[in-house]
C-alpha cells in the first residue's frame, strides 16, 4: 500500500488547508482509532503539541474523533515530541501524537503518530491508516455508552524533566556553566531552561515567550544568529538551539561558531567507543552527512551506516542493527539507550557531559573533524506542478556535476519529504568545483520550474 497524506514526518502543511484541516485531523482520529482498537481493554491516547495557533483546533478535532472510538485521551499540552514518545510508553497508551511542523513557520502544522512502543509508525501502518481514512467506515464507532473520556495531565512537564535528567551522568554538574538556551518559542520553552537549571547551570533563557505566531521566526536550530549573538553577548560557555518542537538540536560554542550535528555525533560517539557504550561499533546517519564524519568515525574504528534523509529511517536502521547511537548533520540526534526518537535536550546533556570530562572548551572539544566543502541550495516549486527532476536539461546538469565530481566528491538532489523543495548538494575537496555544481543544477531546475 502506498501512502499519499504522511510524509517523511508524519503529515504536514499550512494549517487550515488540506490536509491540515479539523475535518482531516477527525478523520485521522477515527481511522488510527480504528486501527488501534485491539482487545477489551480500556483504550488510551497521548496527545501533545506545540505552541502554534492552529494547535487548538487540531487537538481538539483529534481529541474529538478518539472519544467517538471509545478511546480515552490525555493531553499532555505544550511539551517537546521526545516527551510523547516516552510519555506514551509510560503510561501504557496505544497511541501516541504529537501536533506539530517542527521546525517550519507558525503557519505550517503537522501531525506525528507513535505506537505504543513510542516509536514512530511504519510505512505499512500509515498506510493502512490511510486506507481507513480513504474508505470513510465508520462501523467502529463506540456505542454512546462507552465514548472516551478526556483529561489534561497536569505534571507531564514534571515527568519529562526527571526523565531527561536521569540521562545525564551522576556525579556530573553544570554548575560553573553559563548556558544561553534558545527553545524557539516552542515546545520546550518551559522545561529546557529548568532542566539545565536544576542541573547546575548559569542558564539565560531567550525565545522563550511563545505567542502561537512566533515559533521559530528568527530563532531556533535552523535560525542561529539570535543564540550567536546572545552567546557572545553573555559571554557564555556555550549555547543551545532547540526546534518547534525540541526533536533537534544544534550547538553554538564560546566563540559564537555553530557545531552542527555530524560534529556532535563524532563527539559522543568517540566518547561511547572509549567508554565502551558505543552498540556494535558503528552508528547511524543519513545521505546529507559529511564526507568528513565518515572518514573520521573510519580513522577510530567505527563504522557509518547511511540512510536516507530522516530521523525515522534512522531510528529504523539503528534498531535493525542493533546501534545506539544515530542522527542528521540538521540536529536530529537519537540515543536510543535513553529514548526512541530525536531528543534535542538529552542530545545536548550528553554533549555537555563530554565537554565537561574533556576539561576542553566547547571551540576546542567541538571540532572532531574538519569537515569536506559542502553546499547545499533549496529550490522551490508549485506543488502539483511538473516534476523538475524529470526535465531533460535537469538530467543533464546533473549528470554533468556527477562527472565533475567523481573520485573526490559526491552529489545528491532529492526532493524534501516536507515541503515543496528540491534539495541539491554537493561536497568534495574542491570548494570551486563544489560551488559550480550546485549552481549549474540549481539554474537548471529553476529553469524547469518556469
């Protein structure tokens, strides 16, 4: 069965148009509903969100087509999408969402699902889910006397933050550290700075004030110069950049540089293999990461396992293989001994916990590799439109940059699993040639797109 609706990362587009609309949230509700009913037992759903206007509406949709399956919901609110991942595990839910677009603009939204291991659904379950929707059966709905019960969980933050900090290693502090933490206005604009807080930190917290308009506008992992120029400004030890809805993480050092994901990948892993914690020698990451990572984790004995782009898929290999350790050059990082999906908080404490042991500042301890020259350009298009890939003189620029680049380089186009954007990097030993790749095809898709 192929699927239409759910994306690299569950469902996603602007709110209040299709497909993110209350009528299709009911409808996903009564078809997951559906598929999730199983057994006599009393059925239970965790809902989040983060801090979107839209969020509202979609919660309550859902809300309403889980209590018509006879399921009860417990909302959760505002709380990071790690934090419904172990939060539906622990209090034994069948079924696990989290609303939220991440790291788009508060006009985007997005609907994420767990199964009740806390783990993200697979192919074959959304699918079947959207299969449920397409047919509009609703023979399942529960008899009047047995609807769903709602109910908030009022100290679901609480359970969360005891849980991040149980990741970070007894007998280590953040005391003497000055931490300016950026949580996008998001999900985790509560529980980021009192976890670091309580652990020891001098903590200064910014982008904390959400309004439902202001997520990730000019703040966040993907929008770095508010923490760069706040880090400096503190002059703190480090900072640290949440998404929408905290799956993802990026490091800002004392000197106000950036330390992206491969770097902080190279570092816990190198830390886990000396240490003995790293699983099967070996850990995760996509196509997007550097050239650089892989020839680094080779030169300490470790292997790369690559996938392609998305935490899902990584989590995915990394369950089949049995490693603990894997993640995206964008922030995702998964460990998976702590949690079953991206978790930019304990991604951020084991980082810190490295830097703590090292004695090394975070402009030092942070650059495990010298990464190769990378570039990486987006371009949009209409969706619907004609597919630029299949352009003629698309093929042609790209078949021509993959000449260009052969033996010392590589080159991946790729659609994006979320937006309507056609993503072309390139990276080798020669930043010139690099540049002139991604360009040529860059014009070549634009010119498709016209």
């Amino acid at each position: 069965m192929s699927r239409k609706l759910f994306g690299t990362d569950g469902i996603r587009g602007l709110a209040n148009a299709e497909p993110i609309t209350a009528t299709t949230a009911l409808k996903l509700a009564l078809a997951a509903g559906a598929h999730f009913t199983r057994g006599g037992h009393r059925h239970r759903v965790i809902i989040g969100k983060d801090t979107r206007l839209s969020g509202y509406m979609l919660e309550t949709a859902l809300t309403s087509g889980f209590l018509s399956m006879g399921m009860d919901v417990m909302l959760l609110g505002p709380l990071p999408t790690p934090a419904v991942a172990m939060l539906t595990r622990s209090m034994r839910a069948d079924l696990g969402v989290m609303i939220s677009a991440s790291h788009n603009a508060y006009e985007d939204n997005g609907i994420k699902l767990f199964g009740p291991d806390g783990y993200k659904l697979s192919d074959d379950i959304e699918a079947d889910i959207e299969a449920r929707m397409a047919s509009g059966d609703a023979s399942q709905l529960a008899p009047s006397a047995q609807l769903g019960r709602a109910k908030r969980i009022d100290d679901a933050p609480g359970r969360y933050m005891e849980f991040v900090k149980a990741s970070f290693p007894k007998g280590l502090s953040l005391e003497g550290l000055r931490i300016v933490i950026d949580s996008a206005h998001g999900a985790a604009y509560k529980v980021a700075p009192t976890v670091l807080w309580e652990l020891g930190a001098d903590v200064v917290a910014i982008a904390n004030e959400p309004d439902g308009t202001n997520i990730n506008a000019a703040c966040g992992a993907t929008h770095t110069a508010l923490l760069r120029d706040q880090v400096l400004v503190h002059k703190a030890h480090l900072g640290i950049a949440l998404d929408g809805d905290a799956d993802r993480v990026m490091i800002v050092d004392e000197k106000g540089e950036i330390i992206d994901g491969d770097q902080l990948m190279a570092l816990i892993a190198g830390d886990w293999r000396s240490t003995q914690r790293l699983a099967g020698g070996a850990i995760v990451a996509t196509v997007m990461s550097n050239l650089g990572l892989e020839r680094h984790l080779g030169g300490i004995g470790v292997a790369l396992h690559r996938t392609s782009v998305g935490d899902r898929y990584v989590v995915e290999a990394m369950r089949r293989l049995g490693l603990n350790i894997g993640g995206e050059q964008s922030g995702h990082i998964v460990l998976s001994d702590f949690a079953t999906t991206g978790d930019g908080l304990i991604a951020a404490l084991q980082v810190l916990a490295v830097l703590i042991k090292a004695g090394r500042p975070a402009s030092d301890a942070g650059r495990v590799f010298t990464p190769l020259p990378q570039l990486l350009k987006n371009v949009r298009f209409e969706a619907g439109a004609r597919q630029p890939l299949e352009n003629a003189h698309v093929k042609a620029a790209i078949a021509a940059g993959e000449a260009a680049l052969d033996g010392c380089g590589r080159l991946l186009i790729r659609k994006s699993g979320t937006e309507p954007l056609i993503r072309v990097m390139a990276e080798g030993e020669d930043q010139g040639v690099v540049a002139r790749v991604v360009d040529d095809i860059v014009a070549a898709v634009e010119a498709a797109t016209k």
